[in-house]
C-alpha cells in the first residue's frame, strides 16, 4: 500500500548524535576525493580521452572527482542507446516504474549524510543547505513515484452511449534533461527521475561544476538495478555536446533548468526543424530571477529582515529563488537597512566542512569575477553599507555584501547576479513597491511582508510571480506545497513538485471504443 506524500524531514545539527553522522561522512568522502567516474551509456561504463576535473570551490586545490569529457559520438551513441531502450521501457507499467522510484528514495536516504558531504565539497553548500537539497530529491522521488501511477490510470471521459471514451497517458520519447550547479542533486534528480517514471527514456548531461554528485545519482540508478539505457550519462561542457543533443532529429523533449541565455539557445536551436525528425521537440526551460521582497510600512520588521537575510545570502545567494532586490517603504526604509545590515553581520563565511560556517565560497573563478564586477557596478549604483569584499586568501568566498539607495531601472536592480549581493531599493509607497517589484524581464520568486491585508491580498492578484510568499522568506519551496516555476524569462512555468509537473513528459491518447449499439454521435 502506497501512503499518503509527506516531505522528508530535515536533519537537526544541533542533535549531538545527528552531527556526528554528518562528520564521518565528511570523513569518508574526504578519503574518496579525486575519483574518476564513467560515462554511462547503455548500462555500459565508458571513458573519453579528455576529462573534467571537479574542483572544491573553498579549495581549489582540492579535486572532488574526475569526470569525462564525452565526444560528440558518444552524445550521439548515448540518443541511439535511449531510443533503443524507450521500445520497451514504454511498455513498462506505471507501478512498476514507480516502485523503481520508490526505491531510489530508500536509497537516498540511507545515503542522506554521504549525499550531502559530496555537495559540501563539490559546491561549497553548507550542511544544513546540502541536507536540504537531498531532502528535496527524496521528495521529488516520492512524489513523482505517486503522481506517475495516478497518471498511469485510464481516464474516464464521458462516454457517448454505446461507446466505452477513455484517455490514456503515454510518454513521449527521448528526453535530454540538462540540470545546473546549485541545486546539482535535487533539481537533476527531479528532472530526470519525472522523465523516466513517466516511461521516457533519458539523456542525462549534468553541469560541468558538479559532475560528482551526478555521478553519485548514476550509482543509485544502478543500485535500484533500473533497467540499463533508461539513464544514459554524459558529462561535457555544454558548448562541447549540448547543441549535438539538443538538435538530434530522435530527441523528443529537452528539460532544462539553468541560466535565461542557455534557455533562450537550447529554445531556438530545439525549434529547429532537422532532416528526419518527426515532431516538435518539446522544451521546457526554468531559468534566472531578480527576485524581490517587498517590506512594507505596516510590516513585522524583524521578520522581515531575517526573511530578507536568510532569502539573499542562503547558499551564498546562489539560488534561482535567492532575493536580491529588498523592495521598502520609504517610511520604514532606514530602520529596515540597518536591521538587515545587522543581521547579515552574523553570517560567517568559511569552508562549509567545518558547521560554524554558514555561507561558503561561490561556484567558480568565473561567478567569483563576475559578482566582483557587479560589486562595482553596485558602488557606482548605490550606496556600499556592507561587504563587497573577498573573504578568505583560498577559495572564492565573497562576503556578503550590500548595496543601499539602488534605483529602480539601474543594472543592479534589473540583472540577475547570482551571488550573494543584495539590492536595496526605496518605494514612496506600497503600491511604488509592488510596481518596482514587478519592472523586470523576470518573474520567478517574491515575497511581501505587511500585516494589512488588503495589502497583501493585492499582492497576491498583482505581484506577477510564479512563486509568491506572504510574510515568509522566498526561497526554500517545498516539493507539493509550493509547486515551482516561473513566469516571462524565468521560463515555462513548470511547476516542479506540483500535481501538473508529469504532464510535461506525457501526452494522451483518447480512445472511443464501440461497447453496444452505436449512436452515431456527430458525422
Ligand atoms: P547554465 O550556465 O545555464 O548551465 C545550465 C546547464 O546547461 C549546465 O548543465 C550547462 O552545462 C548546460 N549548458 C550550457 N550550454 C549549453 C548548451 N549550448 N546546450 C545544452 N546545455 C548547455 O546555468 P548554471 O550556471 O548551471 O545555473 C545557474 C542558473 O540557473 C541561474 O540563472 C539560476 O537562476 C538558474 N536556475 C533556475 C532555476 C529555476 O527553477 N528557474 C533553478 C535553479 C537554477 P555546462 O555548465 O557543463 O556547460
Ligand atoms: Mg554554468
């Protein structure tokens, strides 16, 4: 009997005996470092010339692991093997594929402390940050396990009399899924698991920063002896093998989740039609965000800048969801700066490995330059109140950092950064507020704190998000009860975690079957 859904619960640090699981998997991973993980293709485990090397980002001398650097022709071969194996992994029934799923999240989370200790390494997440993320892939897991045999059942229609009219759900093909850095367990396990359990076959090509951690999923599809080829793995920058499987005439579907211009490049390169192939590739695209937090006069201050802190600088900033546009009445706006300015001061920045560190380096030497570049964009733009420097010698920590007096249409206020480098921006008003809030190419996550509610209820008509939170932070989205996704340049709108999610990897089929003495229905 399947039970009812219910969200993994998150480890307790501060549980002495808990803690202590987490140190020896830090220990035990800390003795596997530098590995060098296959390819997967075809269940068959296969090396490239070239390699990738996974480097910790508060340490970039240390080598997490070593992953391969696929050729365009095993891109390919890893398209044939899933277009092989989709001829009978369609035939496969829901339960089935959804008891395949079910015992991937067993797995998970038997490996829950190991999983995380990767993800401290690899991207620099803290502990309670890395549990996190592995939490969210067990839900995902759990969920899409149940919704794929709900949409496993025939669907009654209404039925013309005579007639038996039922619809039927079937998948779609070969799905190249293409998952980013900063959520590298939950988000690739989410999309690649949804694609599968709906009987899709996949090509899994993860990001370059966090080839390990994919590695790690591939080890669990194998542990739950999922039938090889259903997960075919290539690793490989995107500008090496991402257009090859983007455009491949047998690629059905791609699922992406990462930055707007790679969205906006898979999009038109997918909508290309090419020799031979029979459909319109589907794309969904979930991409960037200027995320707001709107703080209006008649709010809980303090709750509203902890929401703020906690939302802009959790895993450094680096999340689609992350705030970095604070949006605040003019009335409250100085006490709102200097108490978010005060809390953002307890924020220690470190190597993760060791817990007192709550805020670890950023991905890479590129995001490091970057976020440094948009700093001094920011002194240029506004008012520096904290920060804007680097914290450590080794690894690319960047303090948390703070820029005040930021006008409405500059670039700090319009551009995505993705780091922890937040904007604090003046509204004459509530309404001014709501109308900066939404002045942007993005649409993603927000956030509005004030205890009017006919206020809030404002919000939630006119704040043009695809996530919306009232009087709470805007990032850490719960798998069922915050389906994820959204609007303009955020992407499609996919609604991970949400009832409707699966039906991105389906299509239907309605079949109108003569039972008795037919009325003939319409000529
Ligand atoms: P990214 O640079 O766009 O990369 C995402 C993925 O695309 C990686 O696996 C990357 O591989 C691959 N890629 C790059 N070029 C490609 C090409 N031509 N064809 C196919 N694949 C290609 O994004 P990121 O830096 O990993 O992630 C950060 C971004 O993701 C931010 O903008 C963030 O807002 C967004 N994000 C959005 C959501 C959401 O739900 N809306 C969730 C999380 C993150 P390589 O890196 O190996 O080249
Ligand atoms: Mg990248």
């Amino acid at each position: 009997m399947v039970t009812e859904f219910r969200n993994e619960s998150l480890a307790n640090f501060n549980n002495q005996d808990v803690a202590k699981k987490m140190k020896d998997a830090l220990a035990f991973v800390a003795l596997h470092l530098g590995l060098e993980y296959p390819l997967v293709i075809g269940g068959e485990k296969v090396t490239s010339k070239d390699k990738i090397k996974s480097i910790n980002p508060g340490k970039p001398s240390e080598i997490v692991g070593i992953a391969q650097s696929a050729t365009i022709d095993q891109a390919n071969a890893a398209i044939e093997s899933a277009v092989k194996t989709f001829e009978t992994w369609r035939y496969v029934p829901a339960k089935e594929r959804a008891d395949y799923l079910f015992k991937a999240a067993e797995v998970m989370k038997k490996r829950k402390f190991e999983l995380s200790a990767w993800m401290v390494h690899e991207v620099g997440k803290s502990w309670a940050e890395a549990d996190g993320d592995v939490c969210e892939a067990i839900d995902f897991c759990e969920f899409y396990a149940r919704e794929a045999m709900r949409y496993g059942e025939i669907q009654p229609c209404l039925n013309l009399p005579g007639e038996s009219d039922t619809l039927r759900y079937i998948p779609l093909g070969v799905g190249v899924v293409v998952p980013p850095w900063n959520f590298p367990f939950a988000i690739l396990a989410g999309m690649t698991t949804a694609a599968w359990v709906t009987g899709n076959t996949v090509v899994l090509k993860p990001s370059s920063d966090s080839t390990v951690i994919a590695a790690k999923f591939m080890e669990i599809m194998e542990e739950i002896k999922l039938p090889k080829g259903v997960v075919n793995f290539v690793t490989g920058s995107g500008g090496a093998i991402g257009d090859t499987l983007v455009a491949h005439p047998k690629t059905r579907f791609i699922s992406f989740t990462g930055s707007k211009a790679v969205g906006l490049h898979i999009n038109e390169l997918a909508a290309k039609h090419q020799k031979g192939q029979r459909w319109i590739k589907r794309v969904s695209a979930e991409m960037g965000g200027k995320d707001a937090i709107v703080v209006d006069s008649e709010a809980d201050l303090e709750a509203a800048a902890s929401g703020v802190v906690a939302s802009a600088f959790g895993f450094q900033g680096q999340k689609c969801s992350a705030c970095s546009r604070a949006i605040i009445v003019a009335d409250v706006y100085d006490t709102m700066v200097e108490k978010i300015v005060e809390k953002a001061k307890n924020i220690k920045v470190g190597p993760t490995v060791d817990p007192q560190y709550n805020m670890g380096a950023v991905i890479n030497k590129k995001a490091f330059d970057s976020i440094t570049e948009y700093i001094n964009v920011g002194k240029k733009e506004g008012r520096l109140v904290l920060g804007g420097d680097k914290a450590h010698e080794d690894g690319y920590f960047i303090n948390p950092t703070i820029i005040a007096d930021v006008k409405p249409g500059s670039r700090l206020e319009q551009e995505e950064v993705f780091g922890p480098l937040l904007a604090i921006i003046k509204a004459k008003d509530y309404d001014h507020a709501l109308q900066i809030a939404n002045d942007t190419e993005y649409g993603l996550t927000g956030a509005v704190y004030s205890k009017n509610k006919a206020k809030t209820d404002k919000a939630i008509k006119e704040f043009f998000t695809g996530n919306l939170y009232v009087n709470r932070k805007c990032t850490g989205a719960m798998v069922a009860c915050h389906p994820f996704g959204g609007y303009n340049l955020s992407g499609t709108c996919s609604k991970a975690g949400g009832k409707d999610y699966l039906l991105l990897f389906l299509q239907s089929k309605a079949v109108g079957e003569l039972v008795g003495q037919s009325s003939g229905g319409r000529p």
